[in-house]
C-alpha cells in the first residue's frame, strides 16, 4: 500500500471543469497521484487546503476575471514548487518573488503565435491590397475602381524584415513566404535548416536592413535592447511606400515618431495590436490616420488557444514528475 500523500495543485473551477480528465488522465499516465485544489469563480479557496498546494496552473478563465484573487493565494501556499501560466510574458515583481522562494516557474510561449500571425498576415494583405480605400469607398457608396497608375504592387518579390524569430515570428515567416516574399530574419542565433527566412540577420545590422524594408515586422519581446528601437530615424530609413507591423509590445516603437512618419507620408501605412498606453487614449491620432488597422491586443484571440496552451501545461506536468526539464521554464523576470 502507498502511503505516499497525492501532490496537490491548485486549479480554477473552470479550468477544473473543462479540462479535468485529461489533467487526472496525464496524471495517471506518468504515475502522479494528483488533488486539485480549487480556487472558486469568487476568488475564494480555504487556507488549510493552500497550505497543502505545491503545484499551480493559472489559466485565462482566472485572467479575464481578473488574477489578483489567484496570486492572492499563492502568497499563502508556502509549499509551491511550481507554477505555469497560460500566456508568455512573465513580467513583475509578483513572479520575481516567485522565483526568489525557489519556485520553478513556467509559460505557455507559442501557444498563442499561429493566431497572431494570421492577424498579421491579413492585416498585411488587407493594407497590400488597398482594402482601406475599398472600405472607405464602400461606406459613401462610391463605385470606385483602383487603375493605373494606382494599382498595388505585387507582393511576390517583396521584402518583409522580421525582428524577432521566435515563435510568432516564424509563423509569420512561413505564411509570408507563401505569398512569395522575400523574408528577412532578425535574431541573434543562425538560421536552422527547414525555417522559412530566406535570410537570418544580427539585431546590429537592422538599421542598415531597413531601406530594404518593403514591410517591417516587430514580433520580438520588450527589452532594454528592443524598447525606443524603431524611432524617428529608423523610421526614416525605411521606403515611403514601407509598412509597419507592430504584434511584439507598444514600447519597442517611439509612437510619437510613428504618428509623425504617417502623417508626413514618410512611411505609406502600419497594422498596430500593442500601444505605448492600453487602452488606447481616446484623443491618439491613430484612431483616424489613413491606411492605419488597429486592434486592440486583441491579435492572438482564437478558441484553439486554451487547448494549445494546456497542452503545454500537460506535457511540462510530465516533465515535473519526471524530473526533467521544463519547456519554457523561465528563470529570469524584469
């Protein structure tokens, strides 16, 4: 008989509801004798039952209710050993005093890339393409076709630099391929063999890539390398018929150059999910620039991410009772 006491891990009820099978069934599989232990739609959960939890799962049905209620309890769980989070970044000091107690922390990085990309992808086509003039025609009921010398180019043969190859930017990479783009990497590891770059640059040699640049794609993490990066004048190397695709974080752009460059025609037009302030300030003129798409970081939103990033989740428990390393595992948090 084992009289070794189950491992227990705090989970919401909702996350608990939907996905409790196949949580118990991994469990099962790789030998692990699992509790949950659940935090209530309320936000409740009674602390004897906290000072028992040693492993947690934050999920999004808890982030759209809000977190606080769910860090809130894991301040209480003196016995945490690990915990993963259903999204990528990983910022603040809360995490940061996670990891100063020792506990292994987790994320669910590119669970969310291949919806983001796709939004990317539209919005690039949507701007090649000249939808923008369409919609608006459509909206005074104009019937007025686009002829020469106003036609769009051709996007095959076009290059599109993006900054950041890592999971998001790949996809991007692959689906610009498809559309025959000449695709630029920017990273600091080598191209691999099977990616989609047909080029895999230094973050040292951006500036000279730009005027290259018939698309810039921003897809790379906030740093103290990347925040201020594309300013007035890296904006100002780029073409005048060059577009801007922003899916990475608001900061890494000077948003005040940006607007500026629109205006100006300097660059011909951009797609914006991330802002330096979210929401969006009522009075940005962003709002009614030309050629401008904007959502609200909003560009990952797809119904398969939940299970993509459980997924995640149920290979890393795998992993923690096997005593291997985490895929994902973050160790460092600004």
């Amino acid at each position: 008989m084992n009289d070794t006491p189950p491992t227990t891990i705090l989970l919401t009820e909702a996350f608990h509801e939907r996905y409790r099978d196949r949580v118990l069934a991994t469990a099962s599989e790789v030998g692990l004798a699992l509790e949950p232990v659940l935090l209530a739609d309320d936000g409740s959960v009674a602390s004897a039952d906290l000072e028992r939890v040693e492993l947690a799962h934050f999920s999004r049905d808890r982030y759209v209710a809000g977190g606080q209620p769910f860090f809130s309890a894991l301040e209480r769980a003196p016995q945490l050993r690990w915990l993963h989070v259903f999204h990528a970044g990983m910022n603040g000091r809360f995490y940061a005093q996670l990891l100063e107690r020792g506990v292994l922390l987790s994320n669910s990085a590119g669970s969310h890339a291949e919806p983001i990309a796709q939004t990317a992808i539209g919005a690039l086509i949507w701007l090649a393409r000249g939808f923008p003039d369409w919609q608006q025609a459509q909206r005074e009921r104009r019937w007025a076709r686009v002829e020469a010398p106003n036609e769009p180019r051709d996007l095959r043969n076009q290059t599109i630099v993006i900054v950041g190859a890592g999971s998001i930017g790949t996809h991007l990479a692959r689906l610009a391929g498809a559309l025959g783009l000449h695709v630029v990497g920017v990273r600091r590891s080598p191209g691999r063999p099977g990616e989609s770059f047909d080029e895999v640059r230094a973050p040292a040699d951006l500036r000279d890539l730009l005027p290259r640049a018939d698309w810039l794609a921003l897809a790379c993490p906030l740093t103290d390398e990347t925040r201020g990066m594309i300013d007035a004048d890296a904006l100002a190397r780029l073409p005048r018929h060059a577009r801007l695709i922003n899916v990475a974080r608001g900061p890494i752009i000077i948003e005040a150059a940006l607007i500026e460059a629109l205006k100006s025609g300097s660059i011909a037009g951009a797609y914006l999910d991330v802002f330096d302030e979210e929401p969006l300030s009522q009075d940005s003129e962003l709002w009614t620039l030309p050629q401008v798409i904007l959502t609200p970081h909003n560009s990952a939103v797809s119904s398969g991410n939940d299970d993509r990033a459980t997924a995640m989740f149920l290979d890393n428990l795998g992993r923690w009772q096997r005593g291997e390393s985490l895929t994902n595992q973050v160790t460092v948090v600004d």
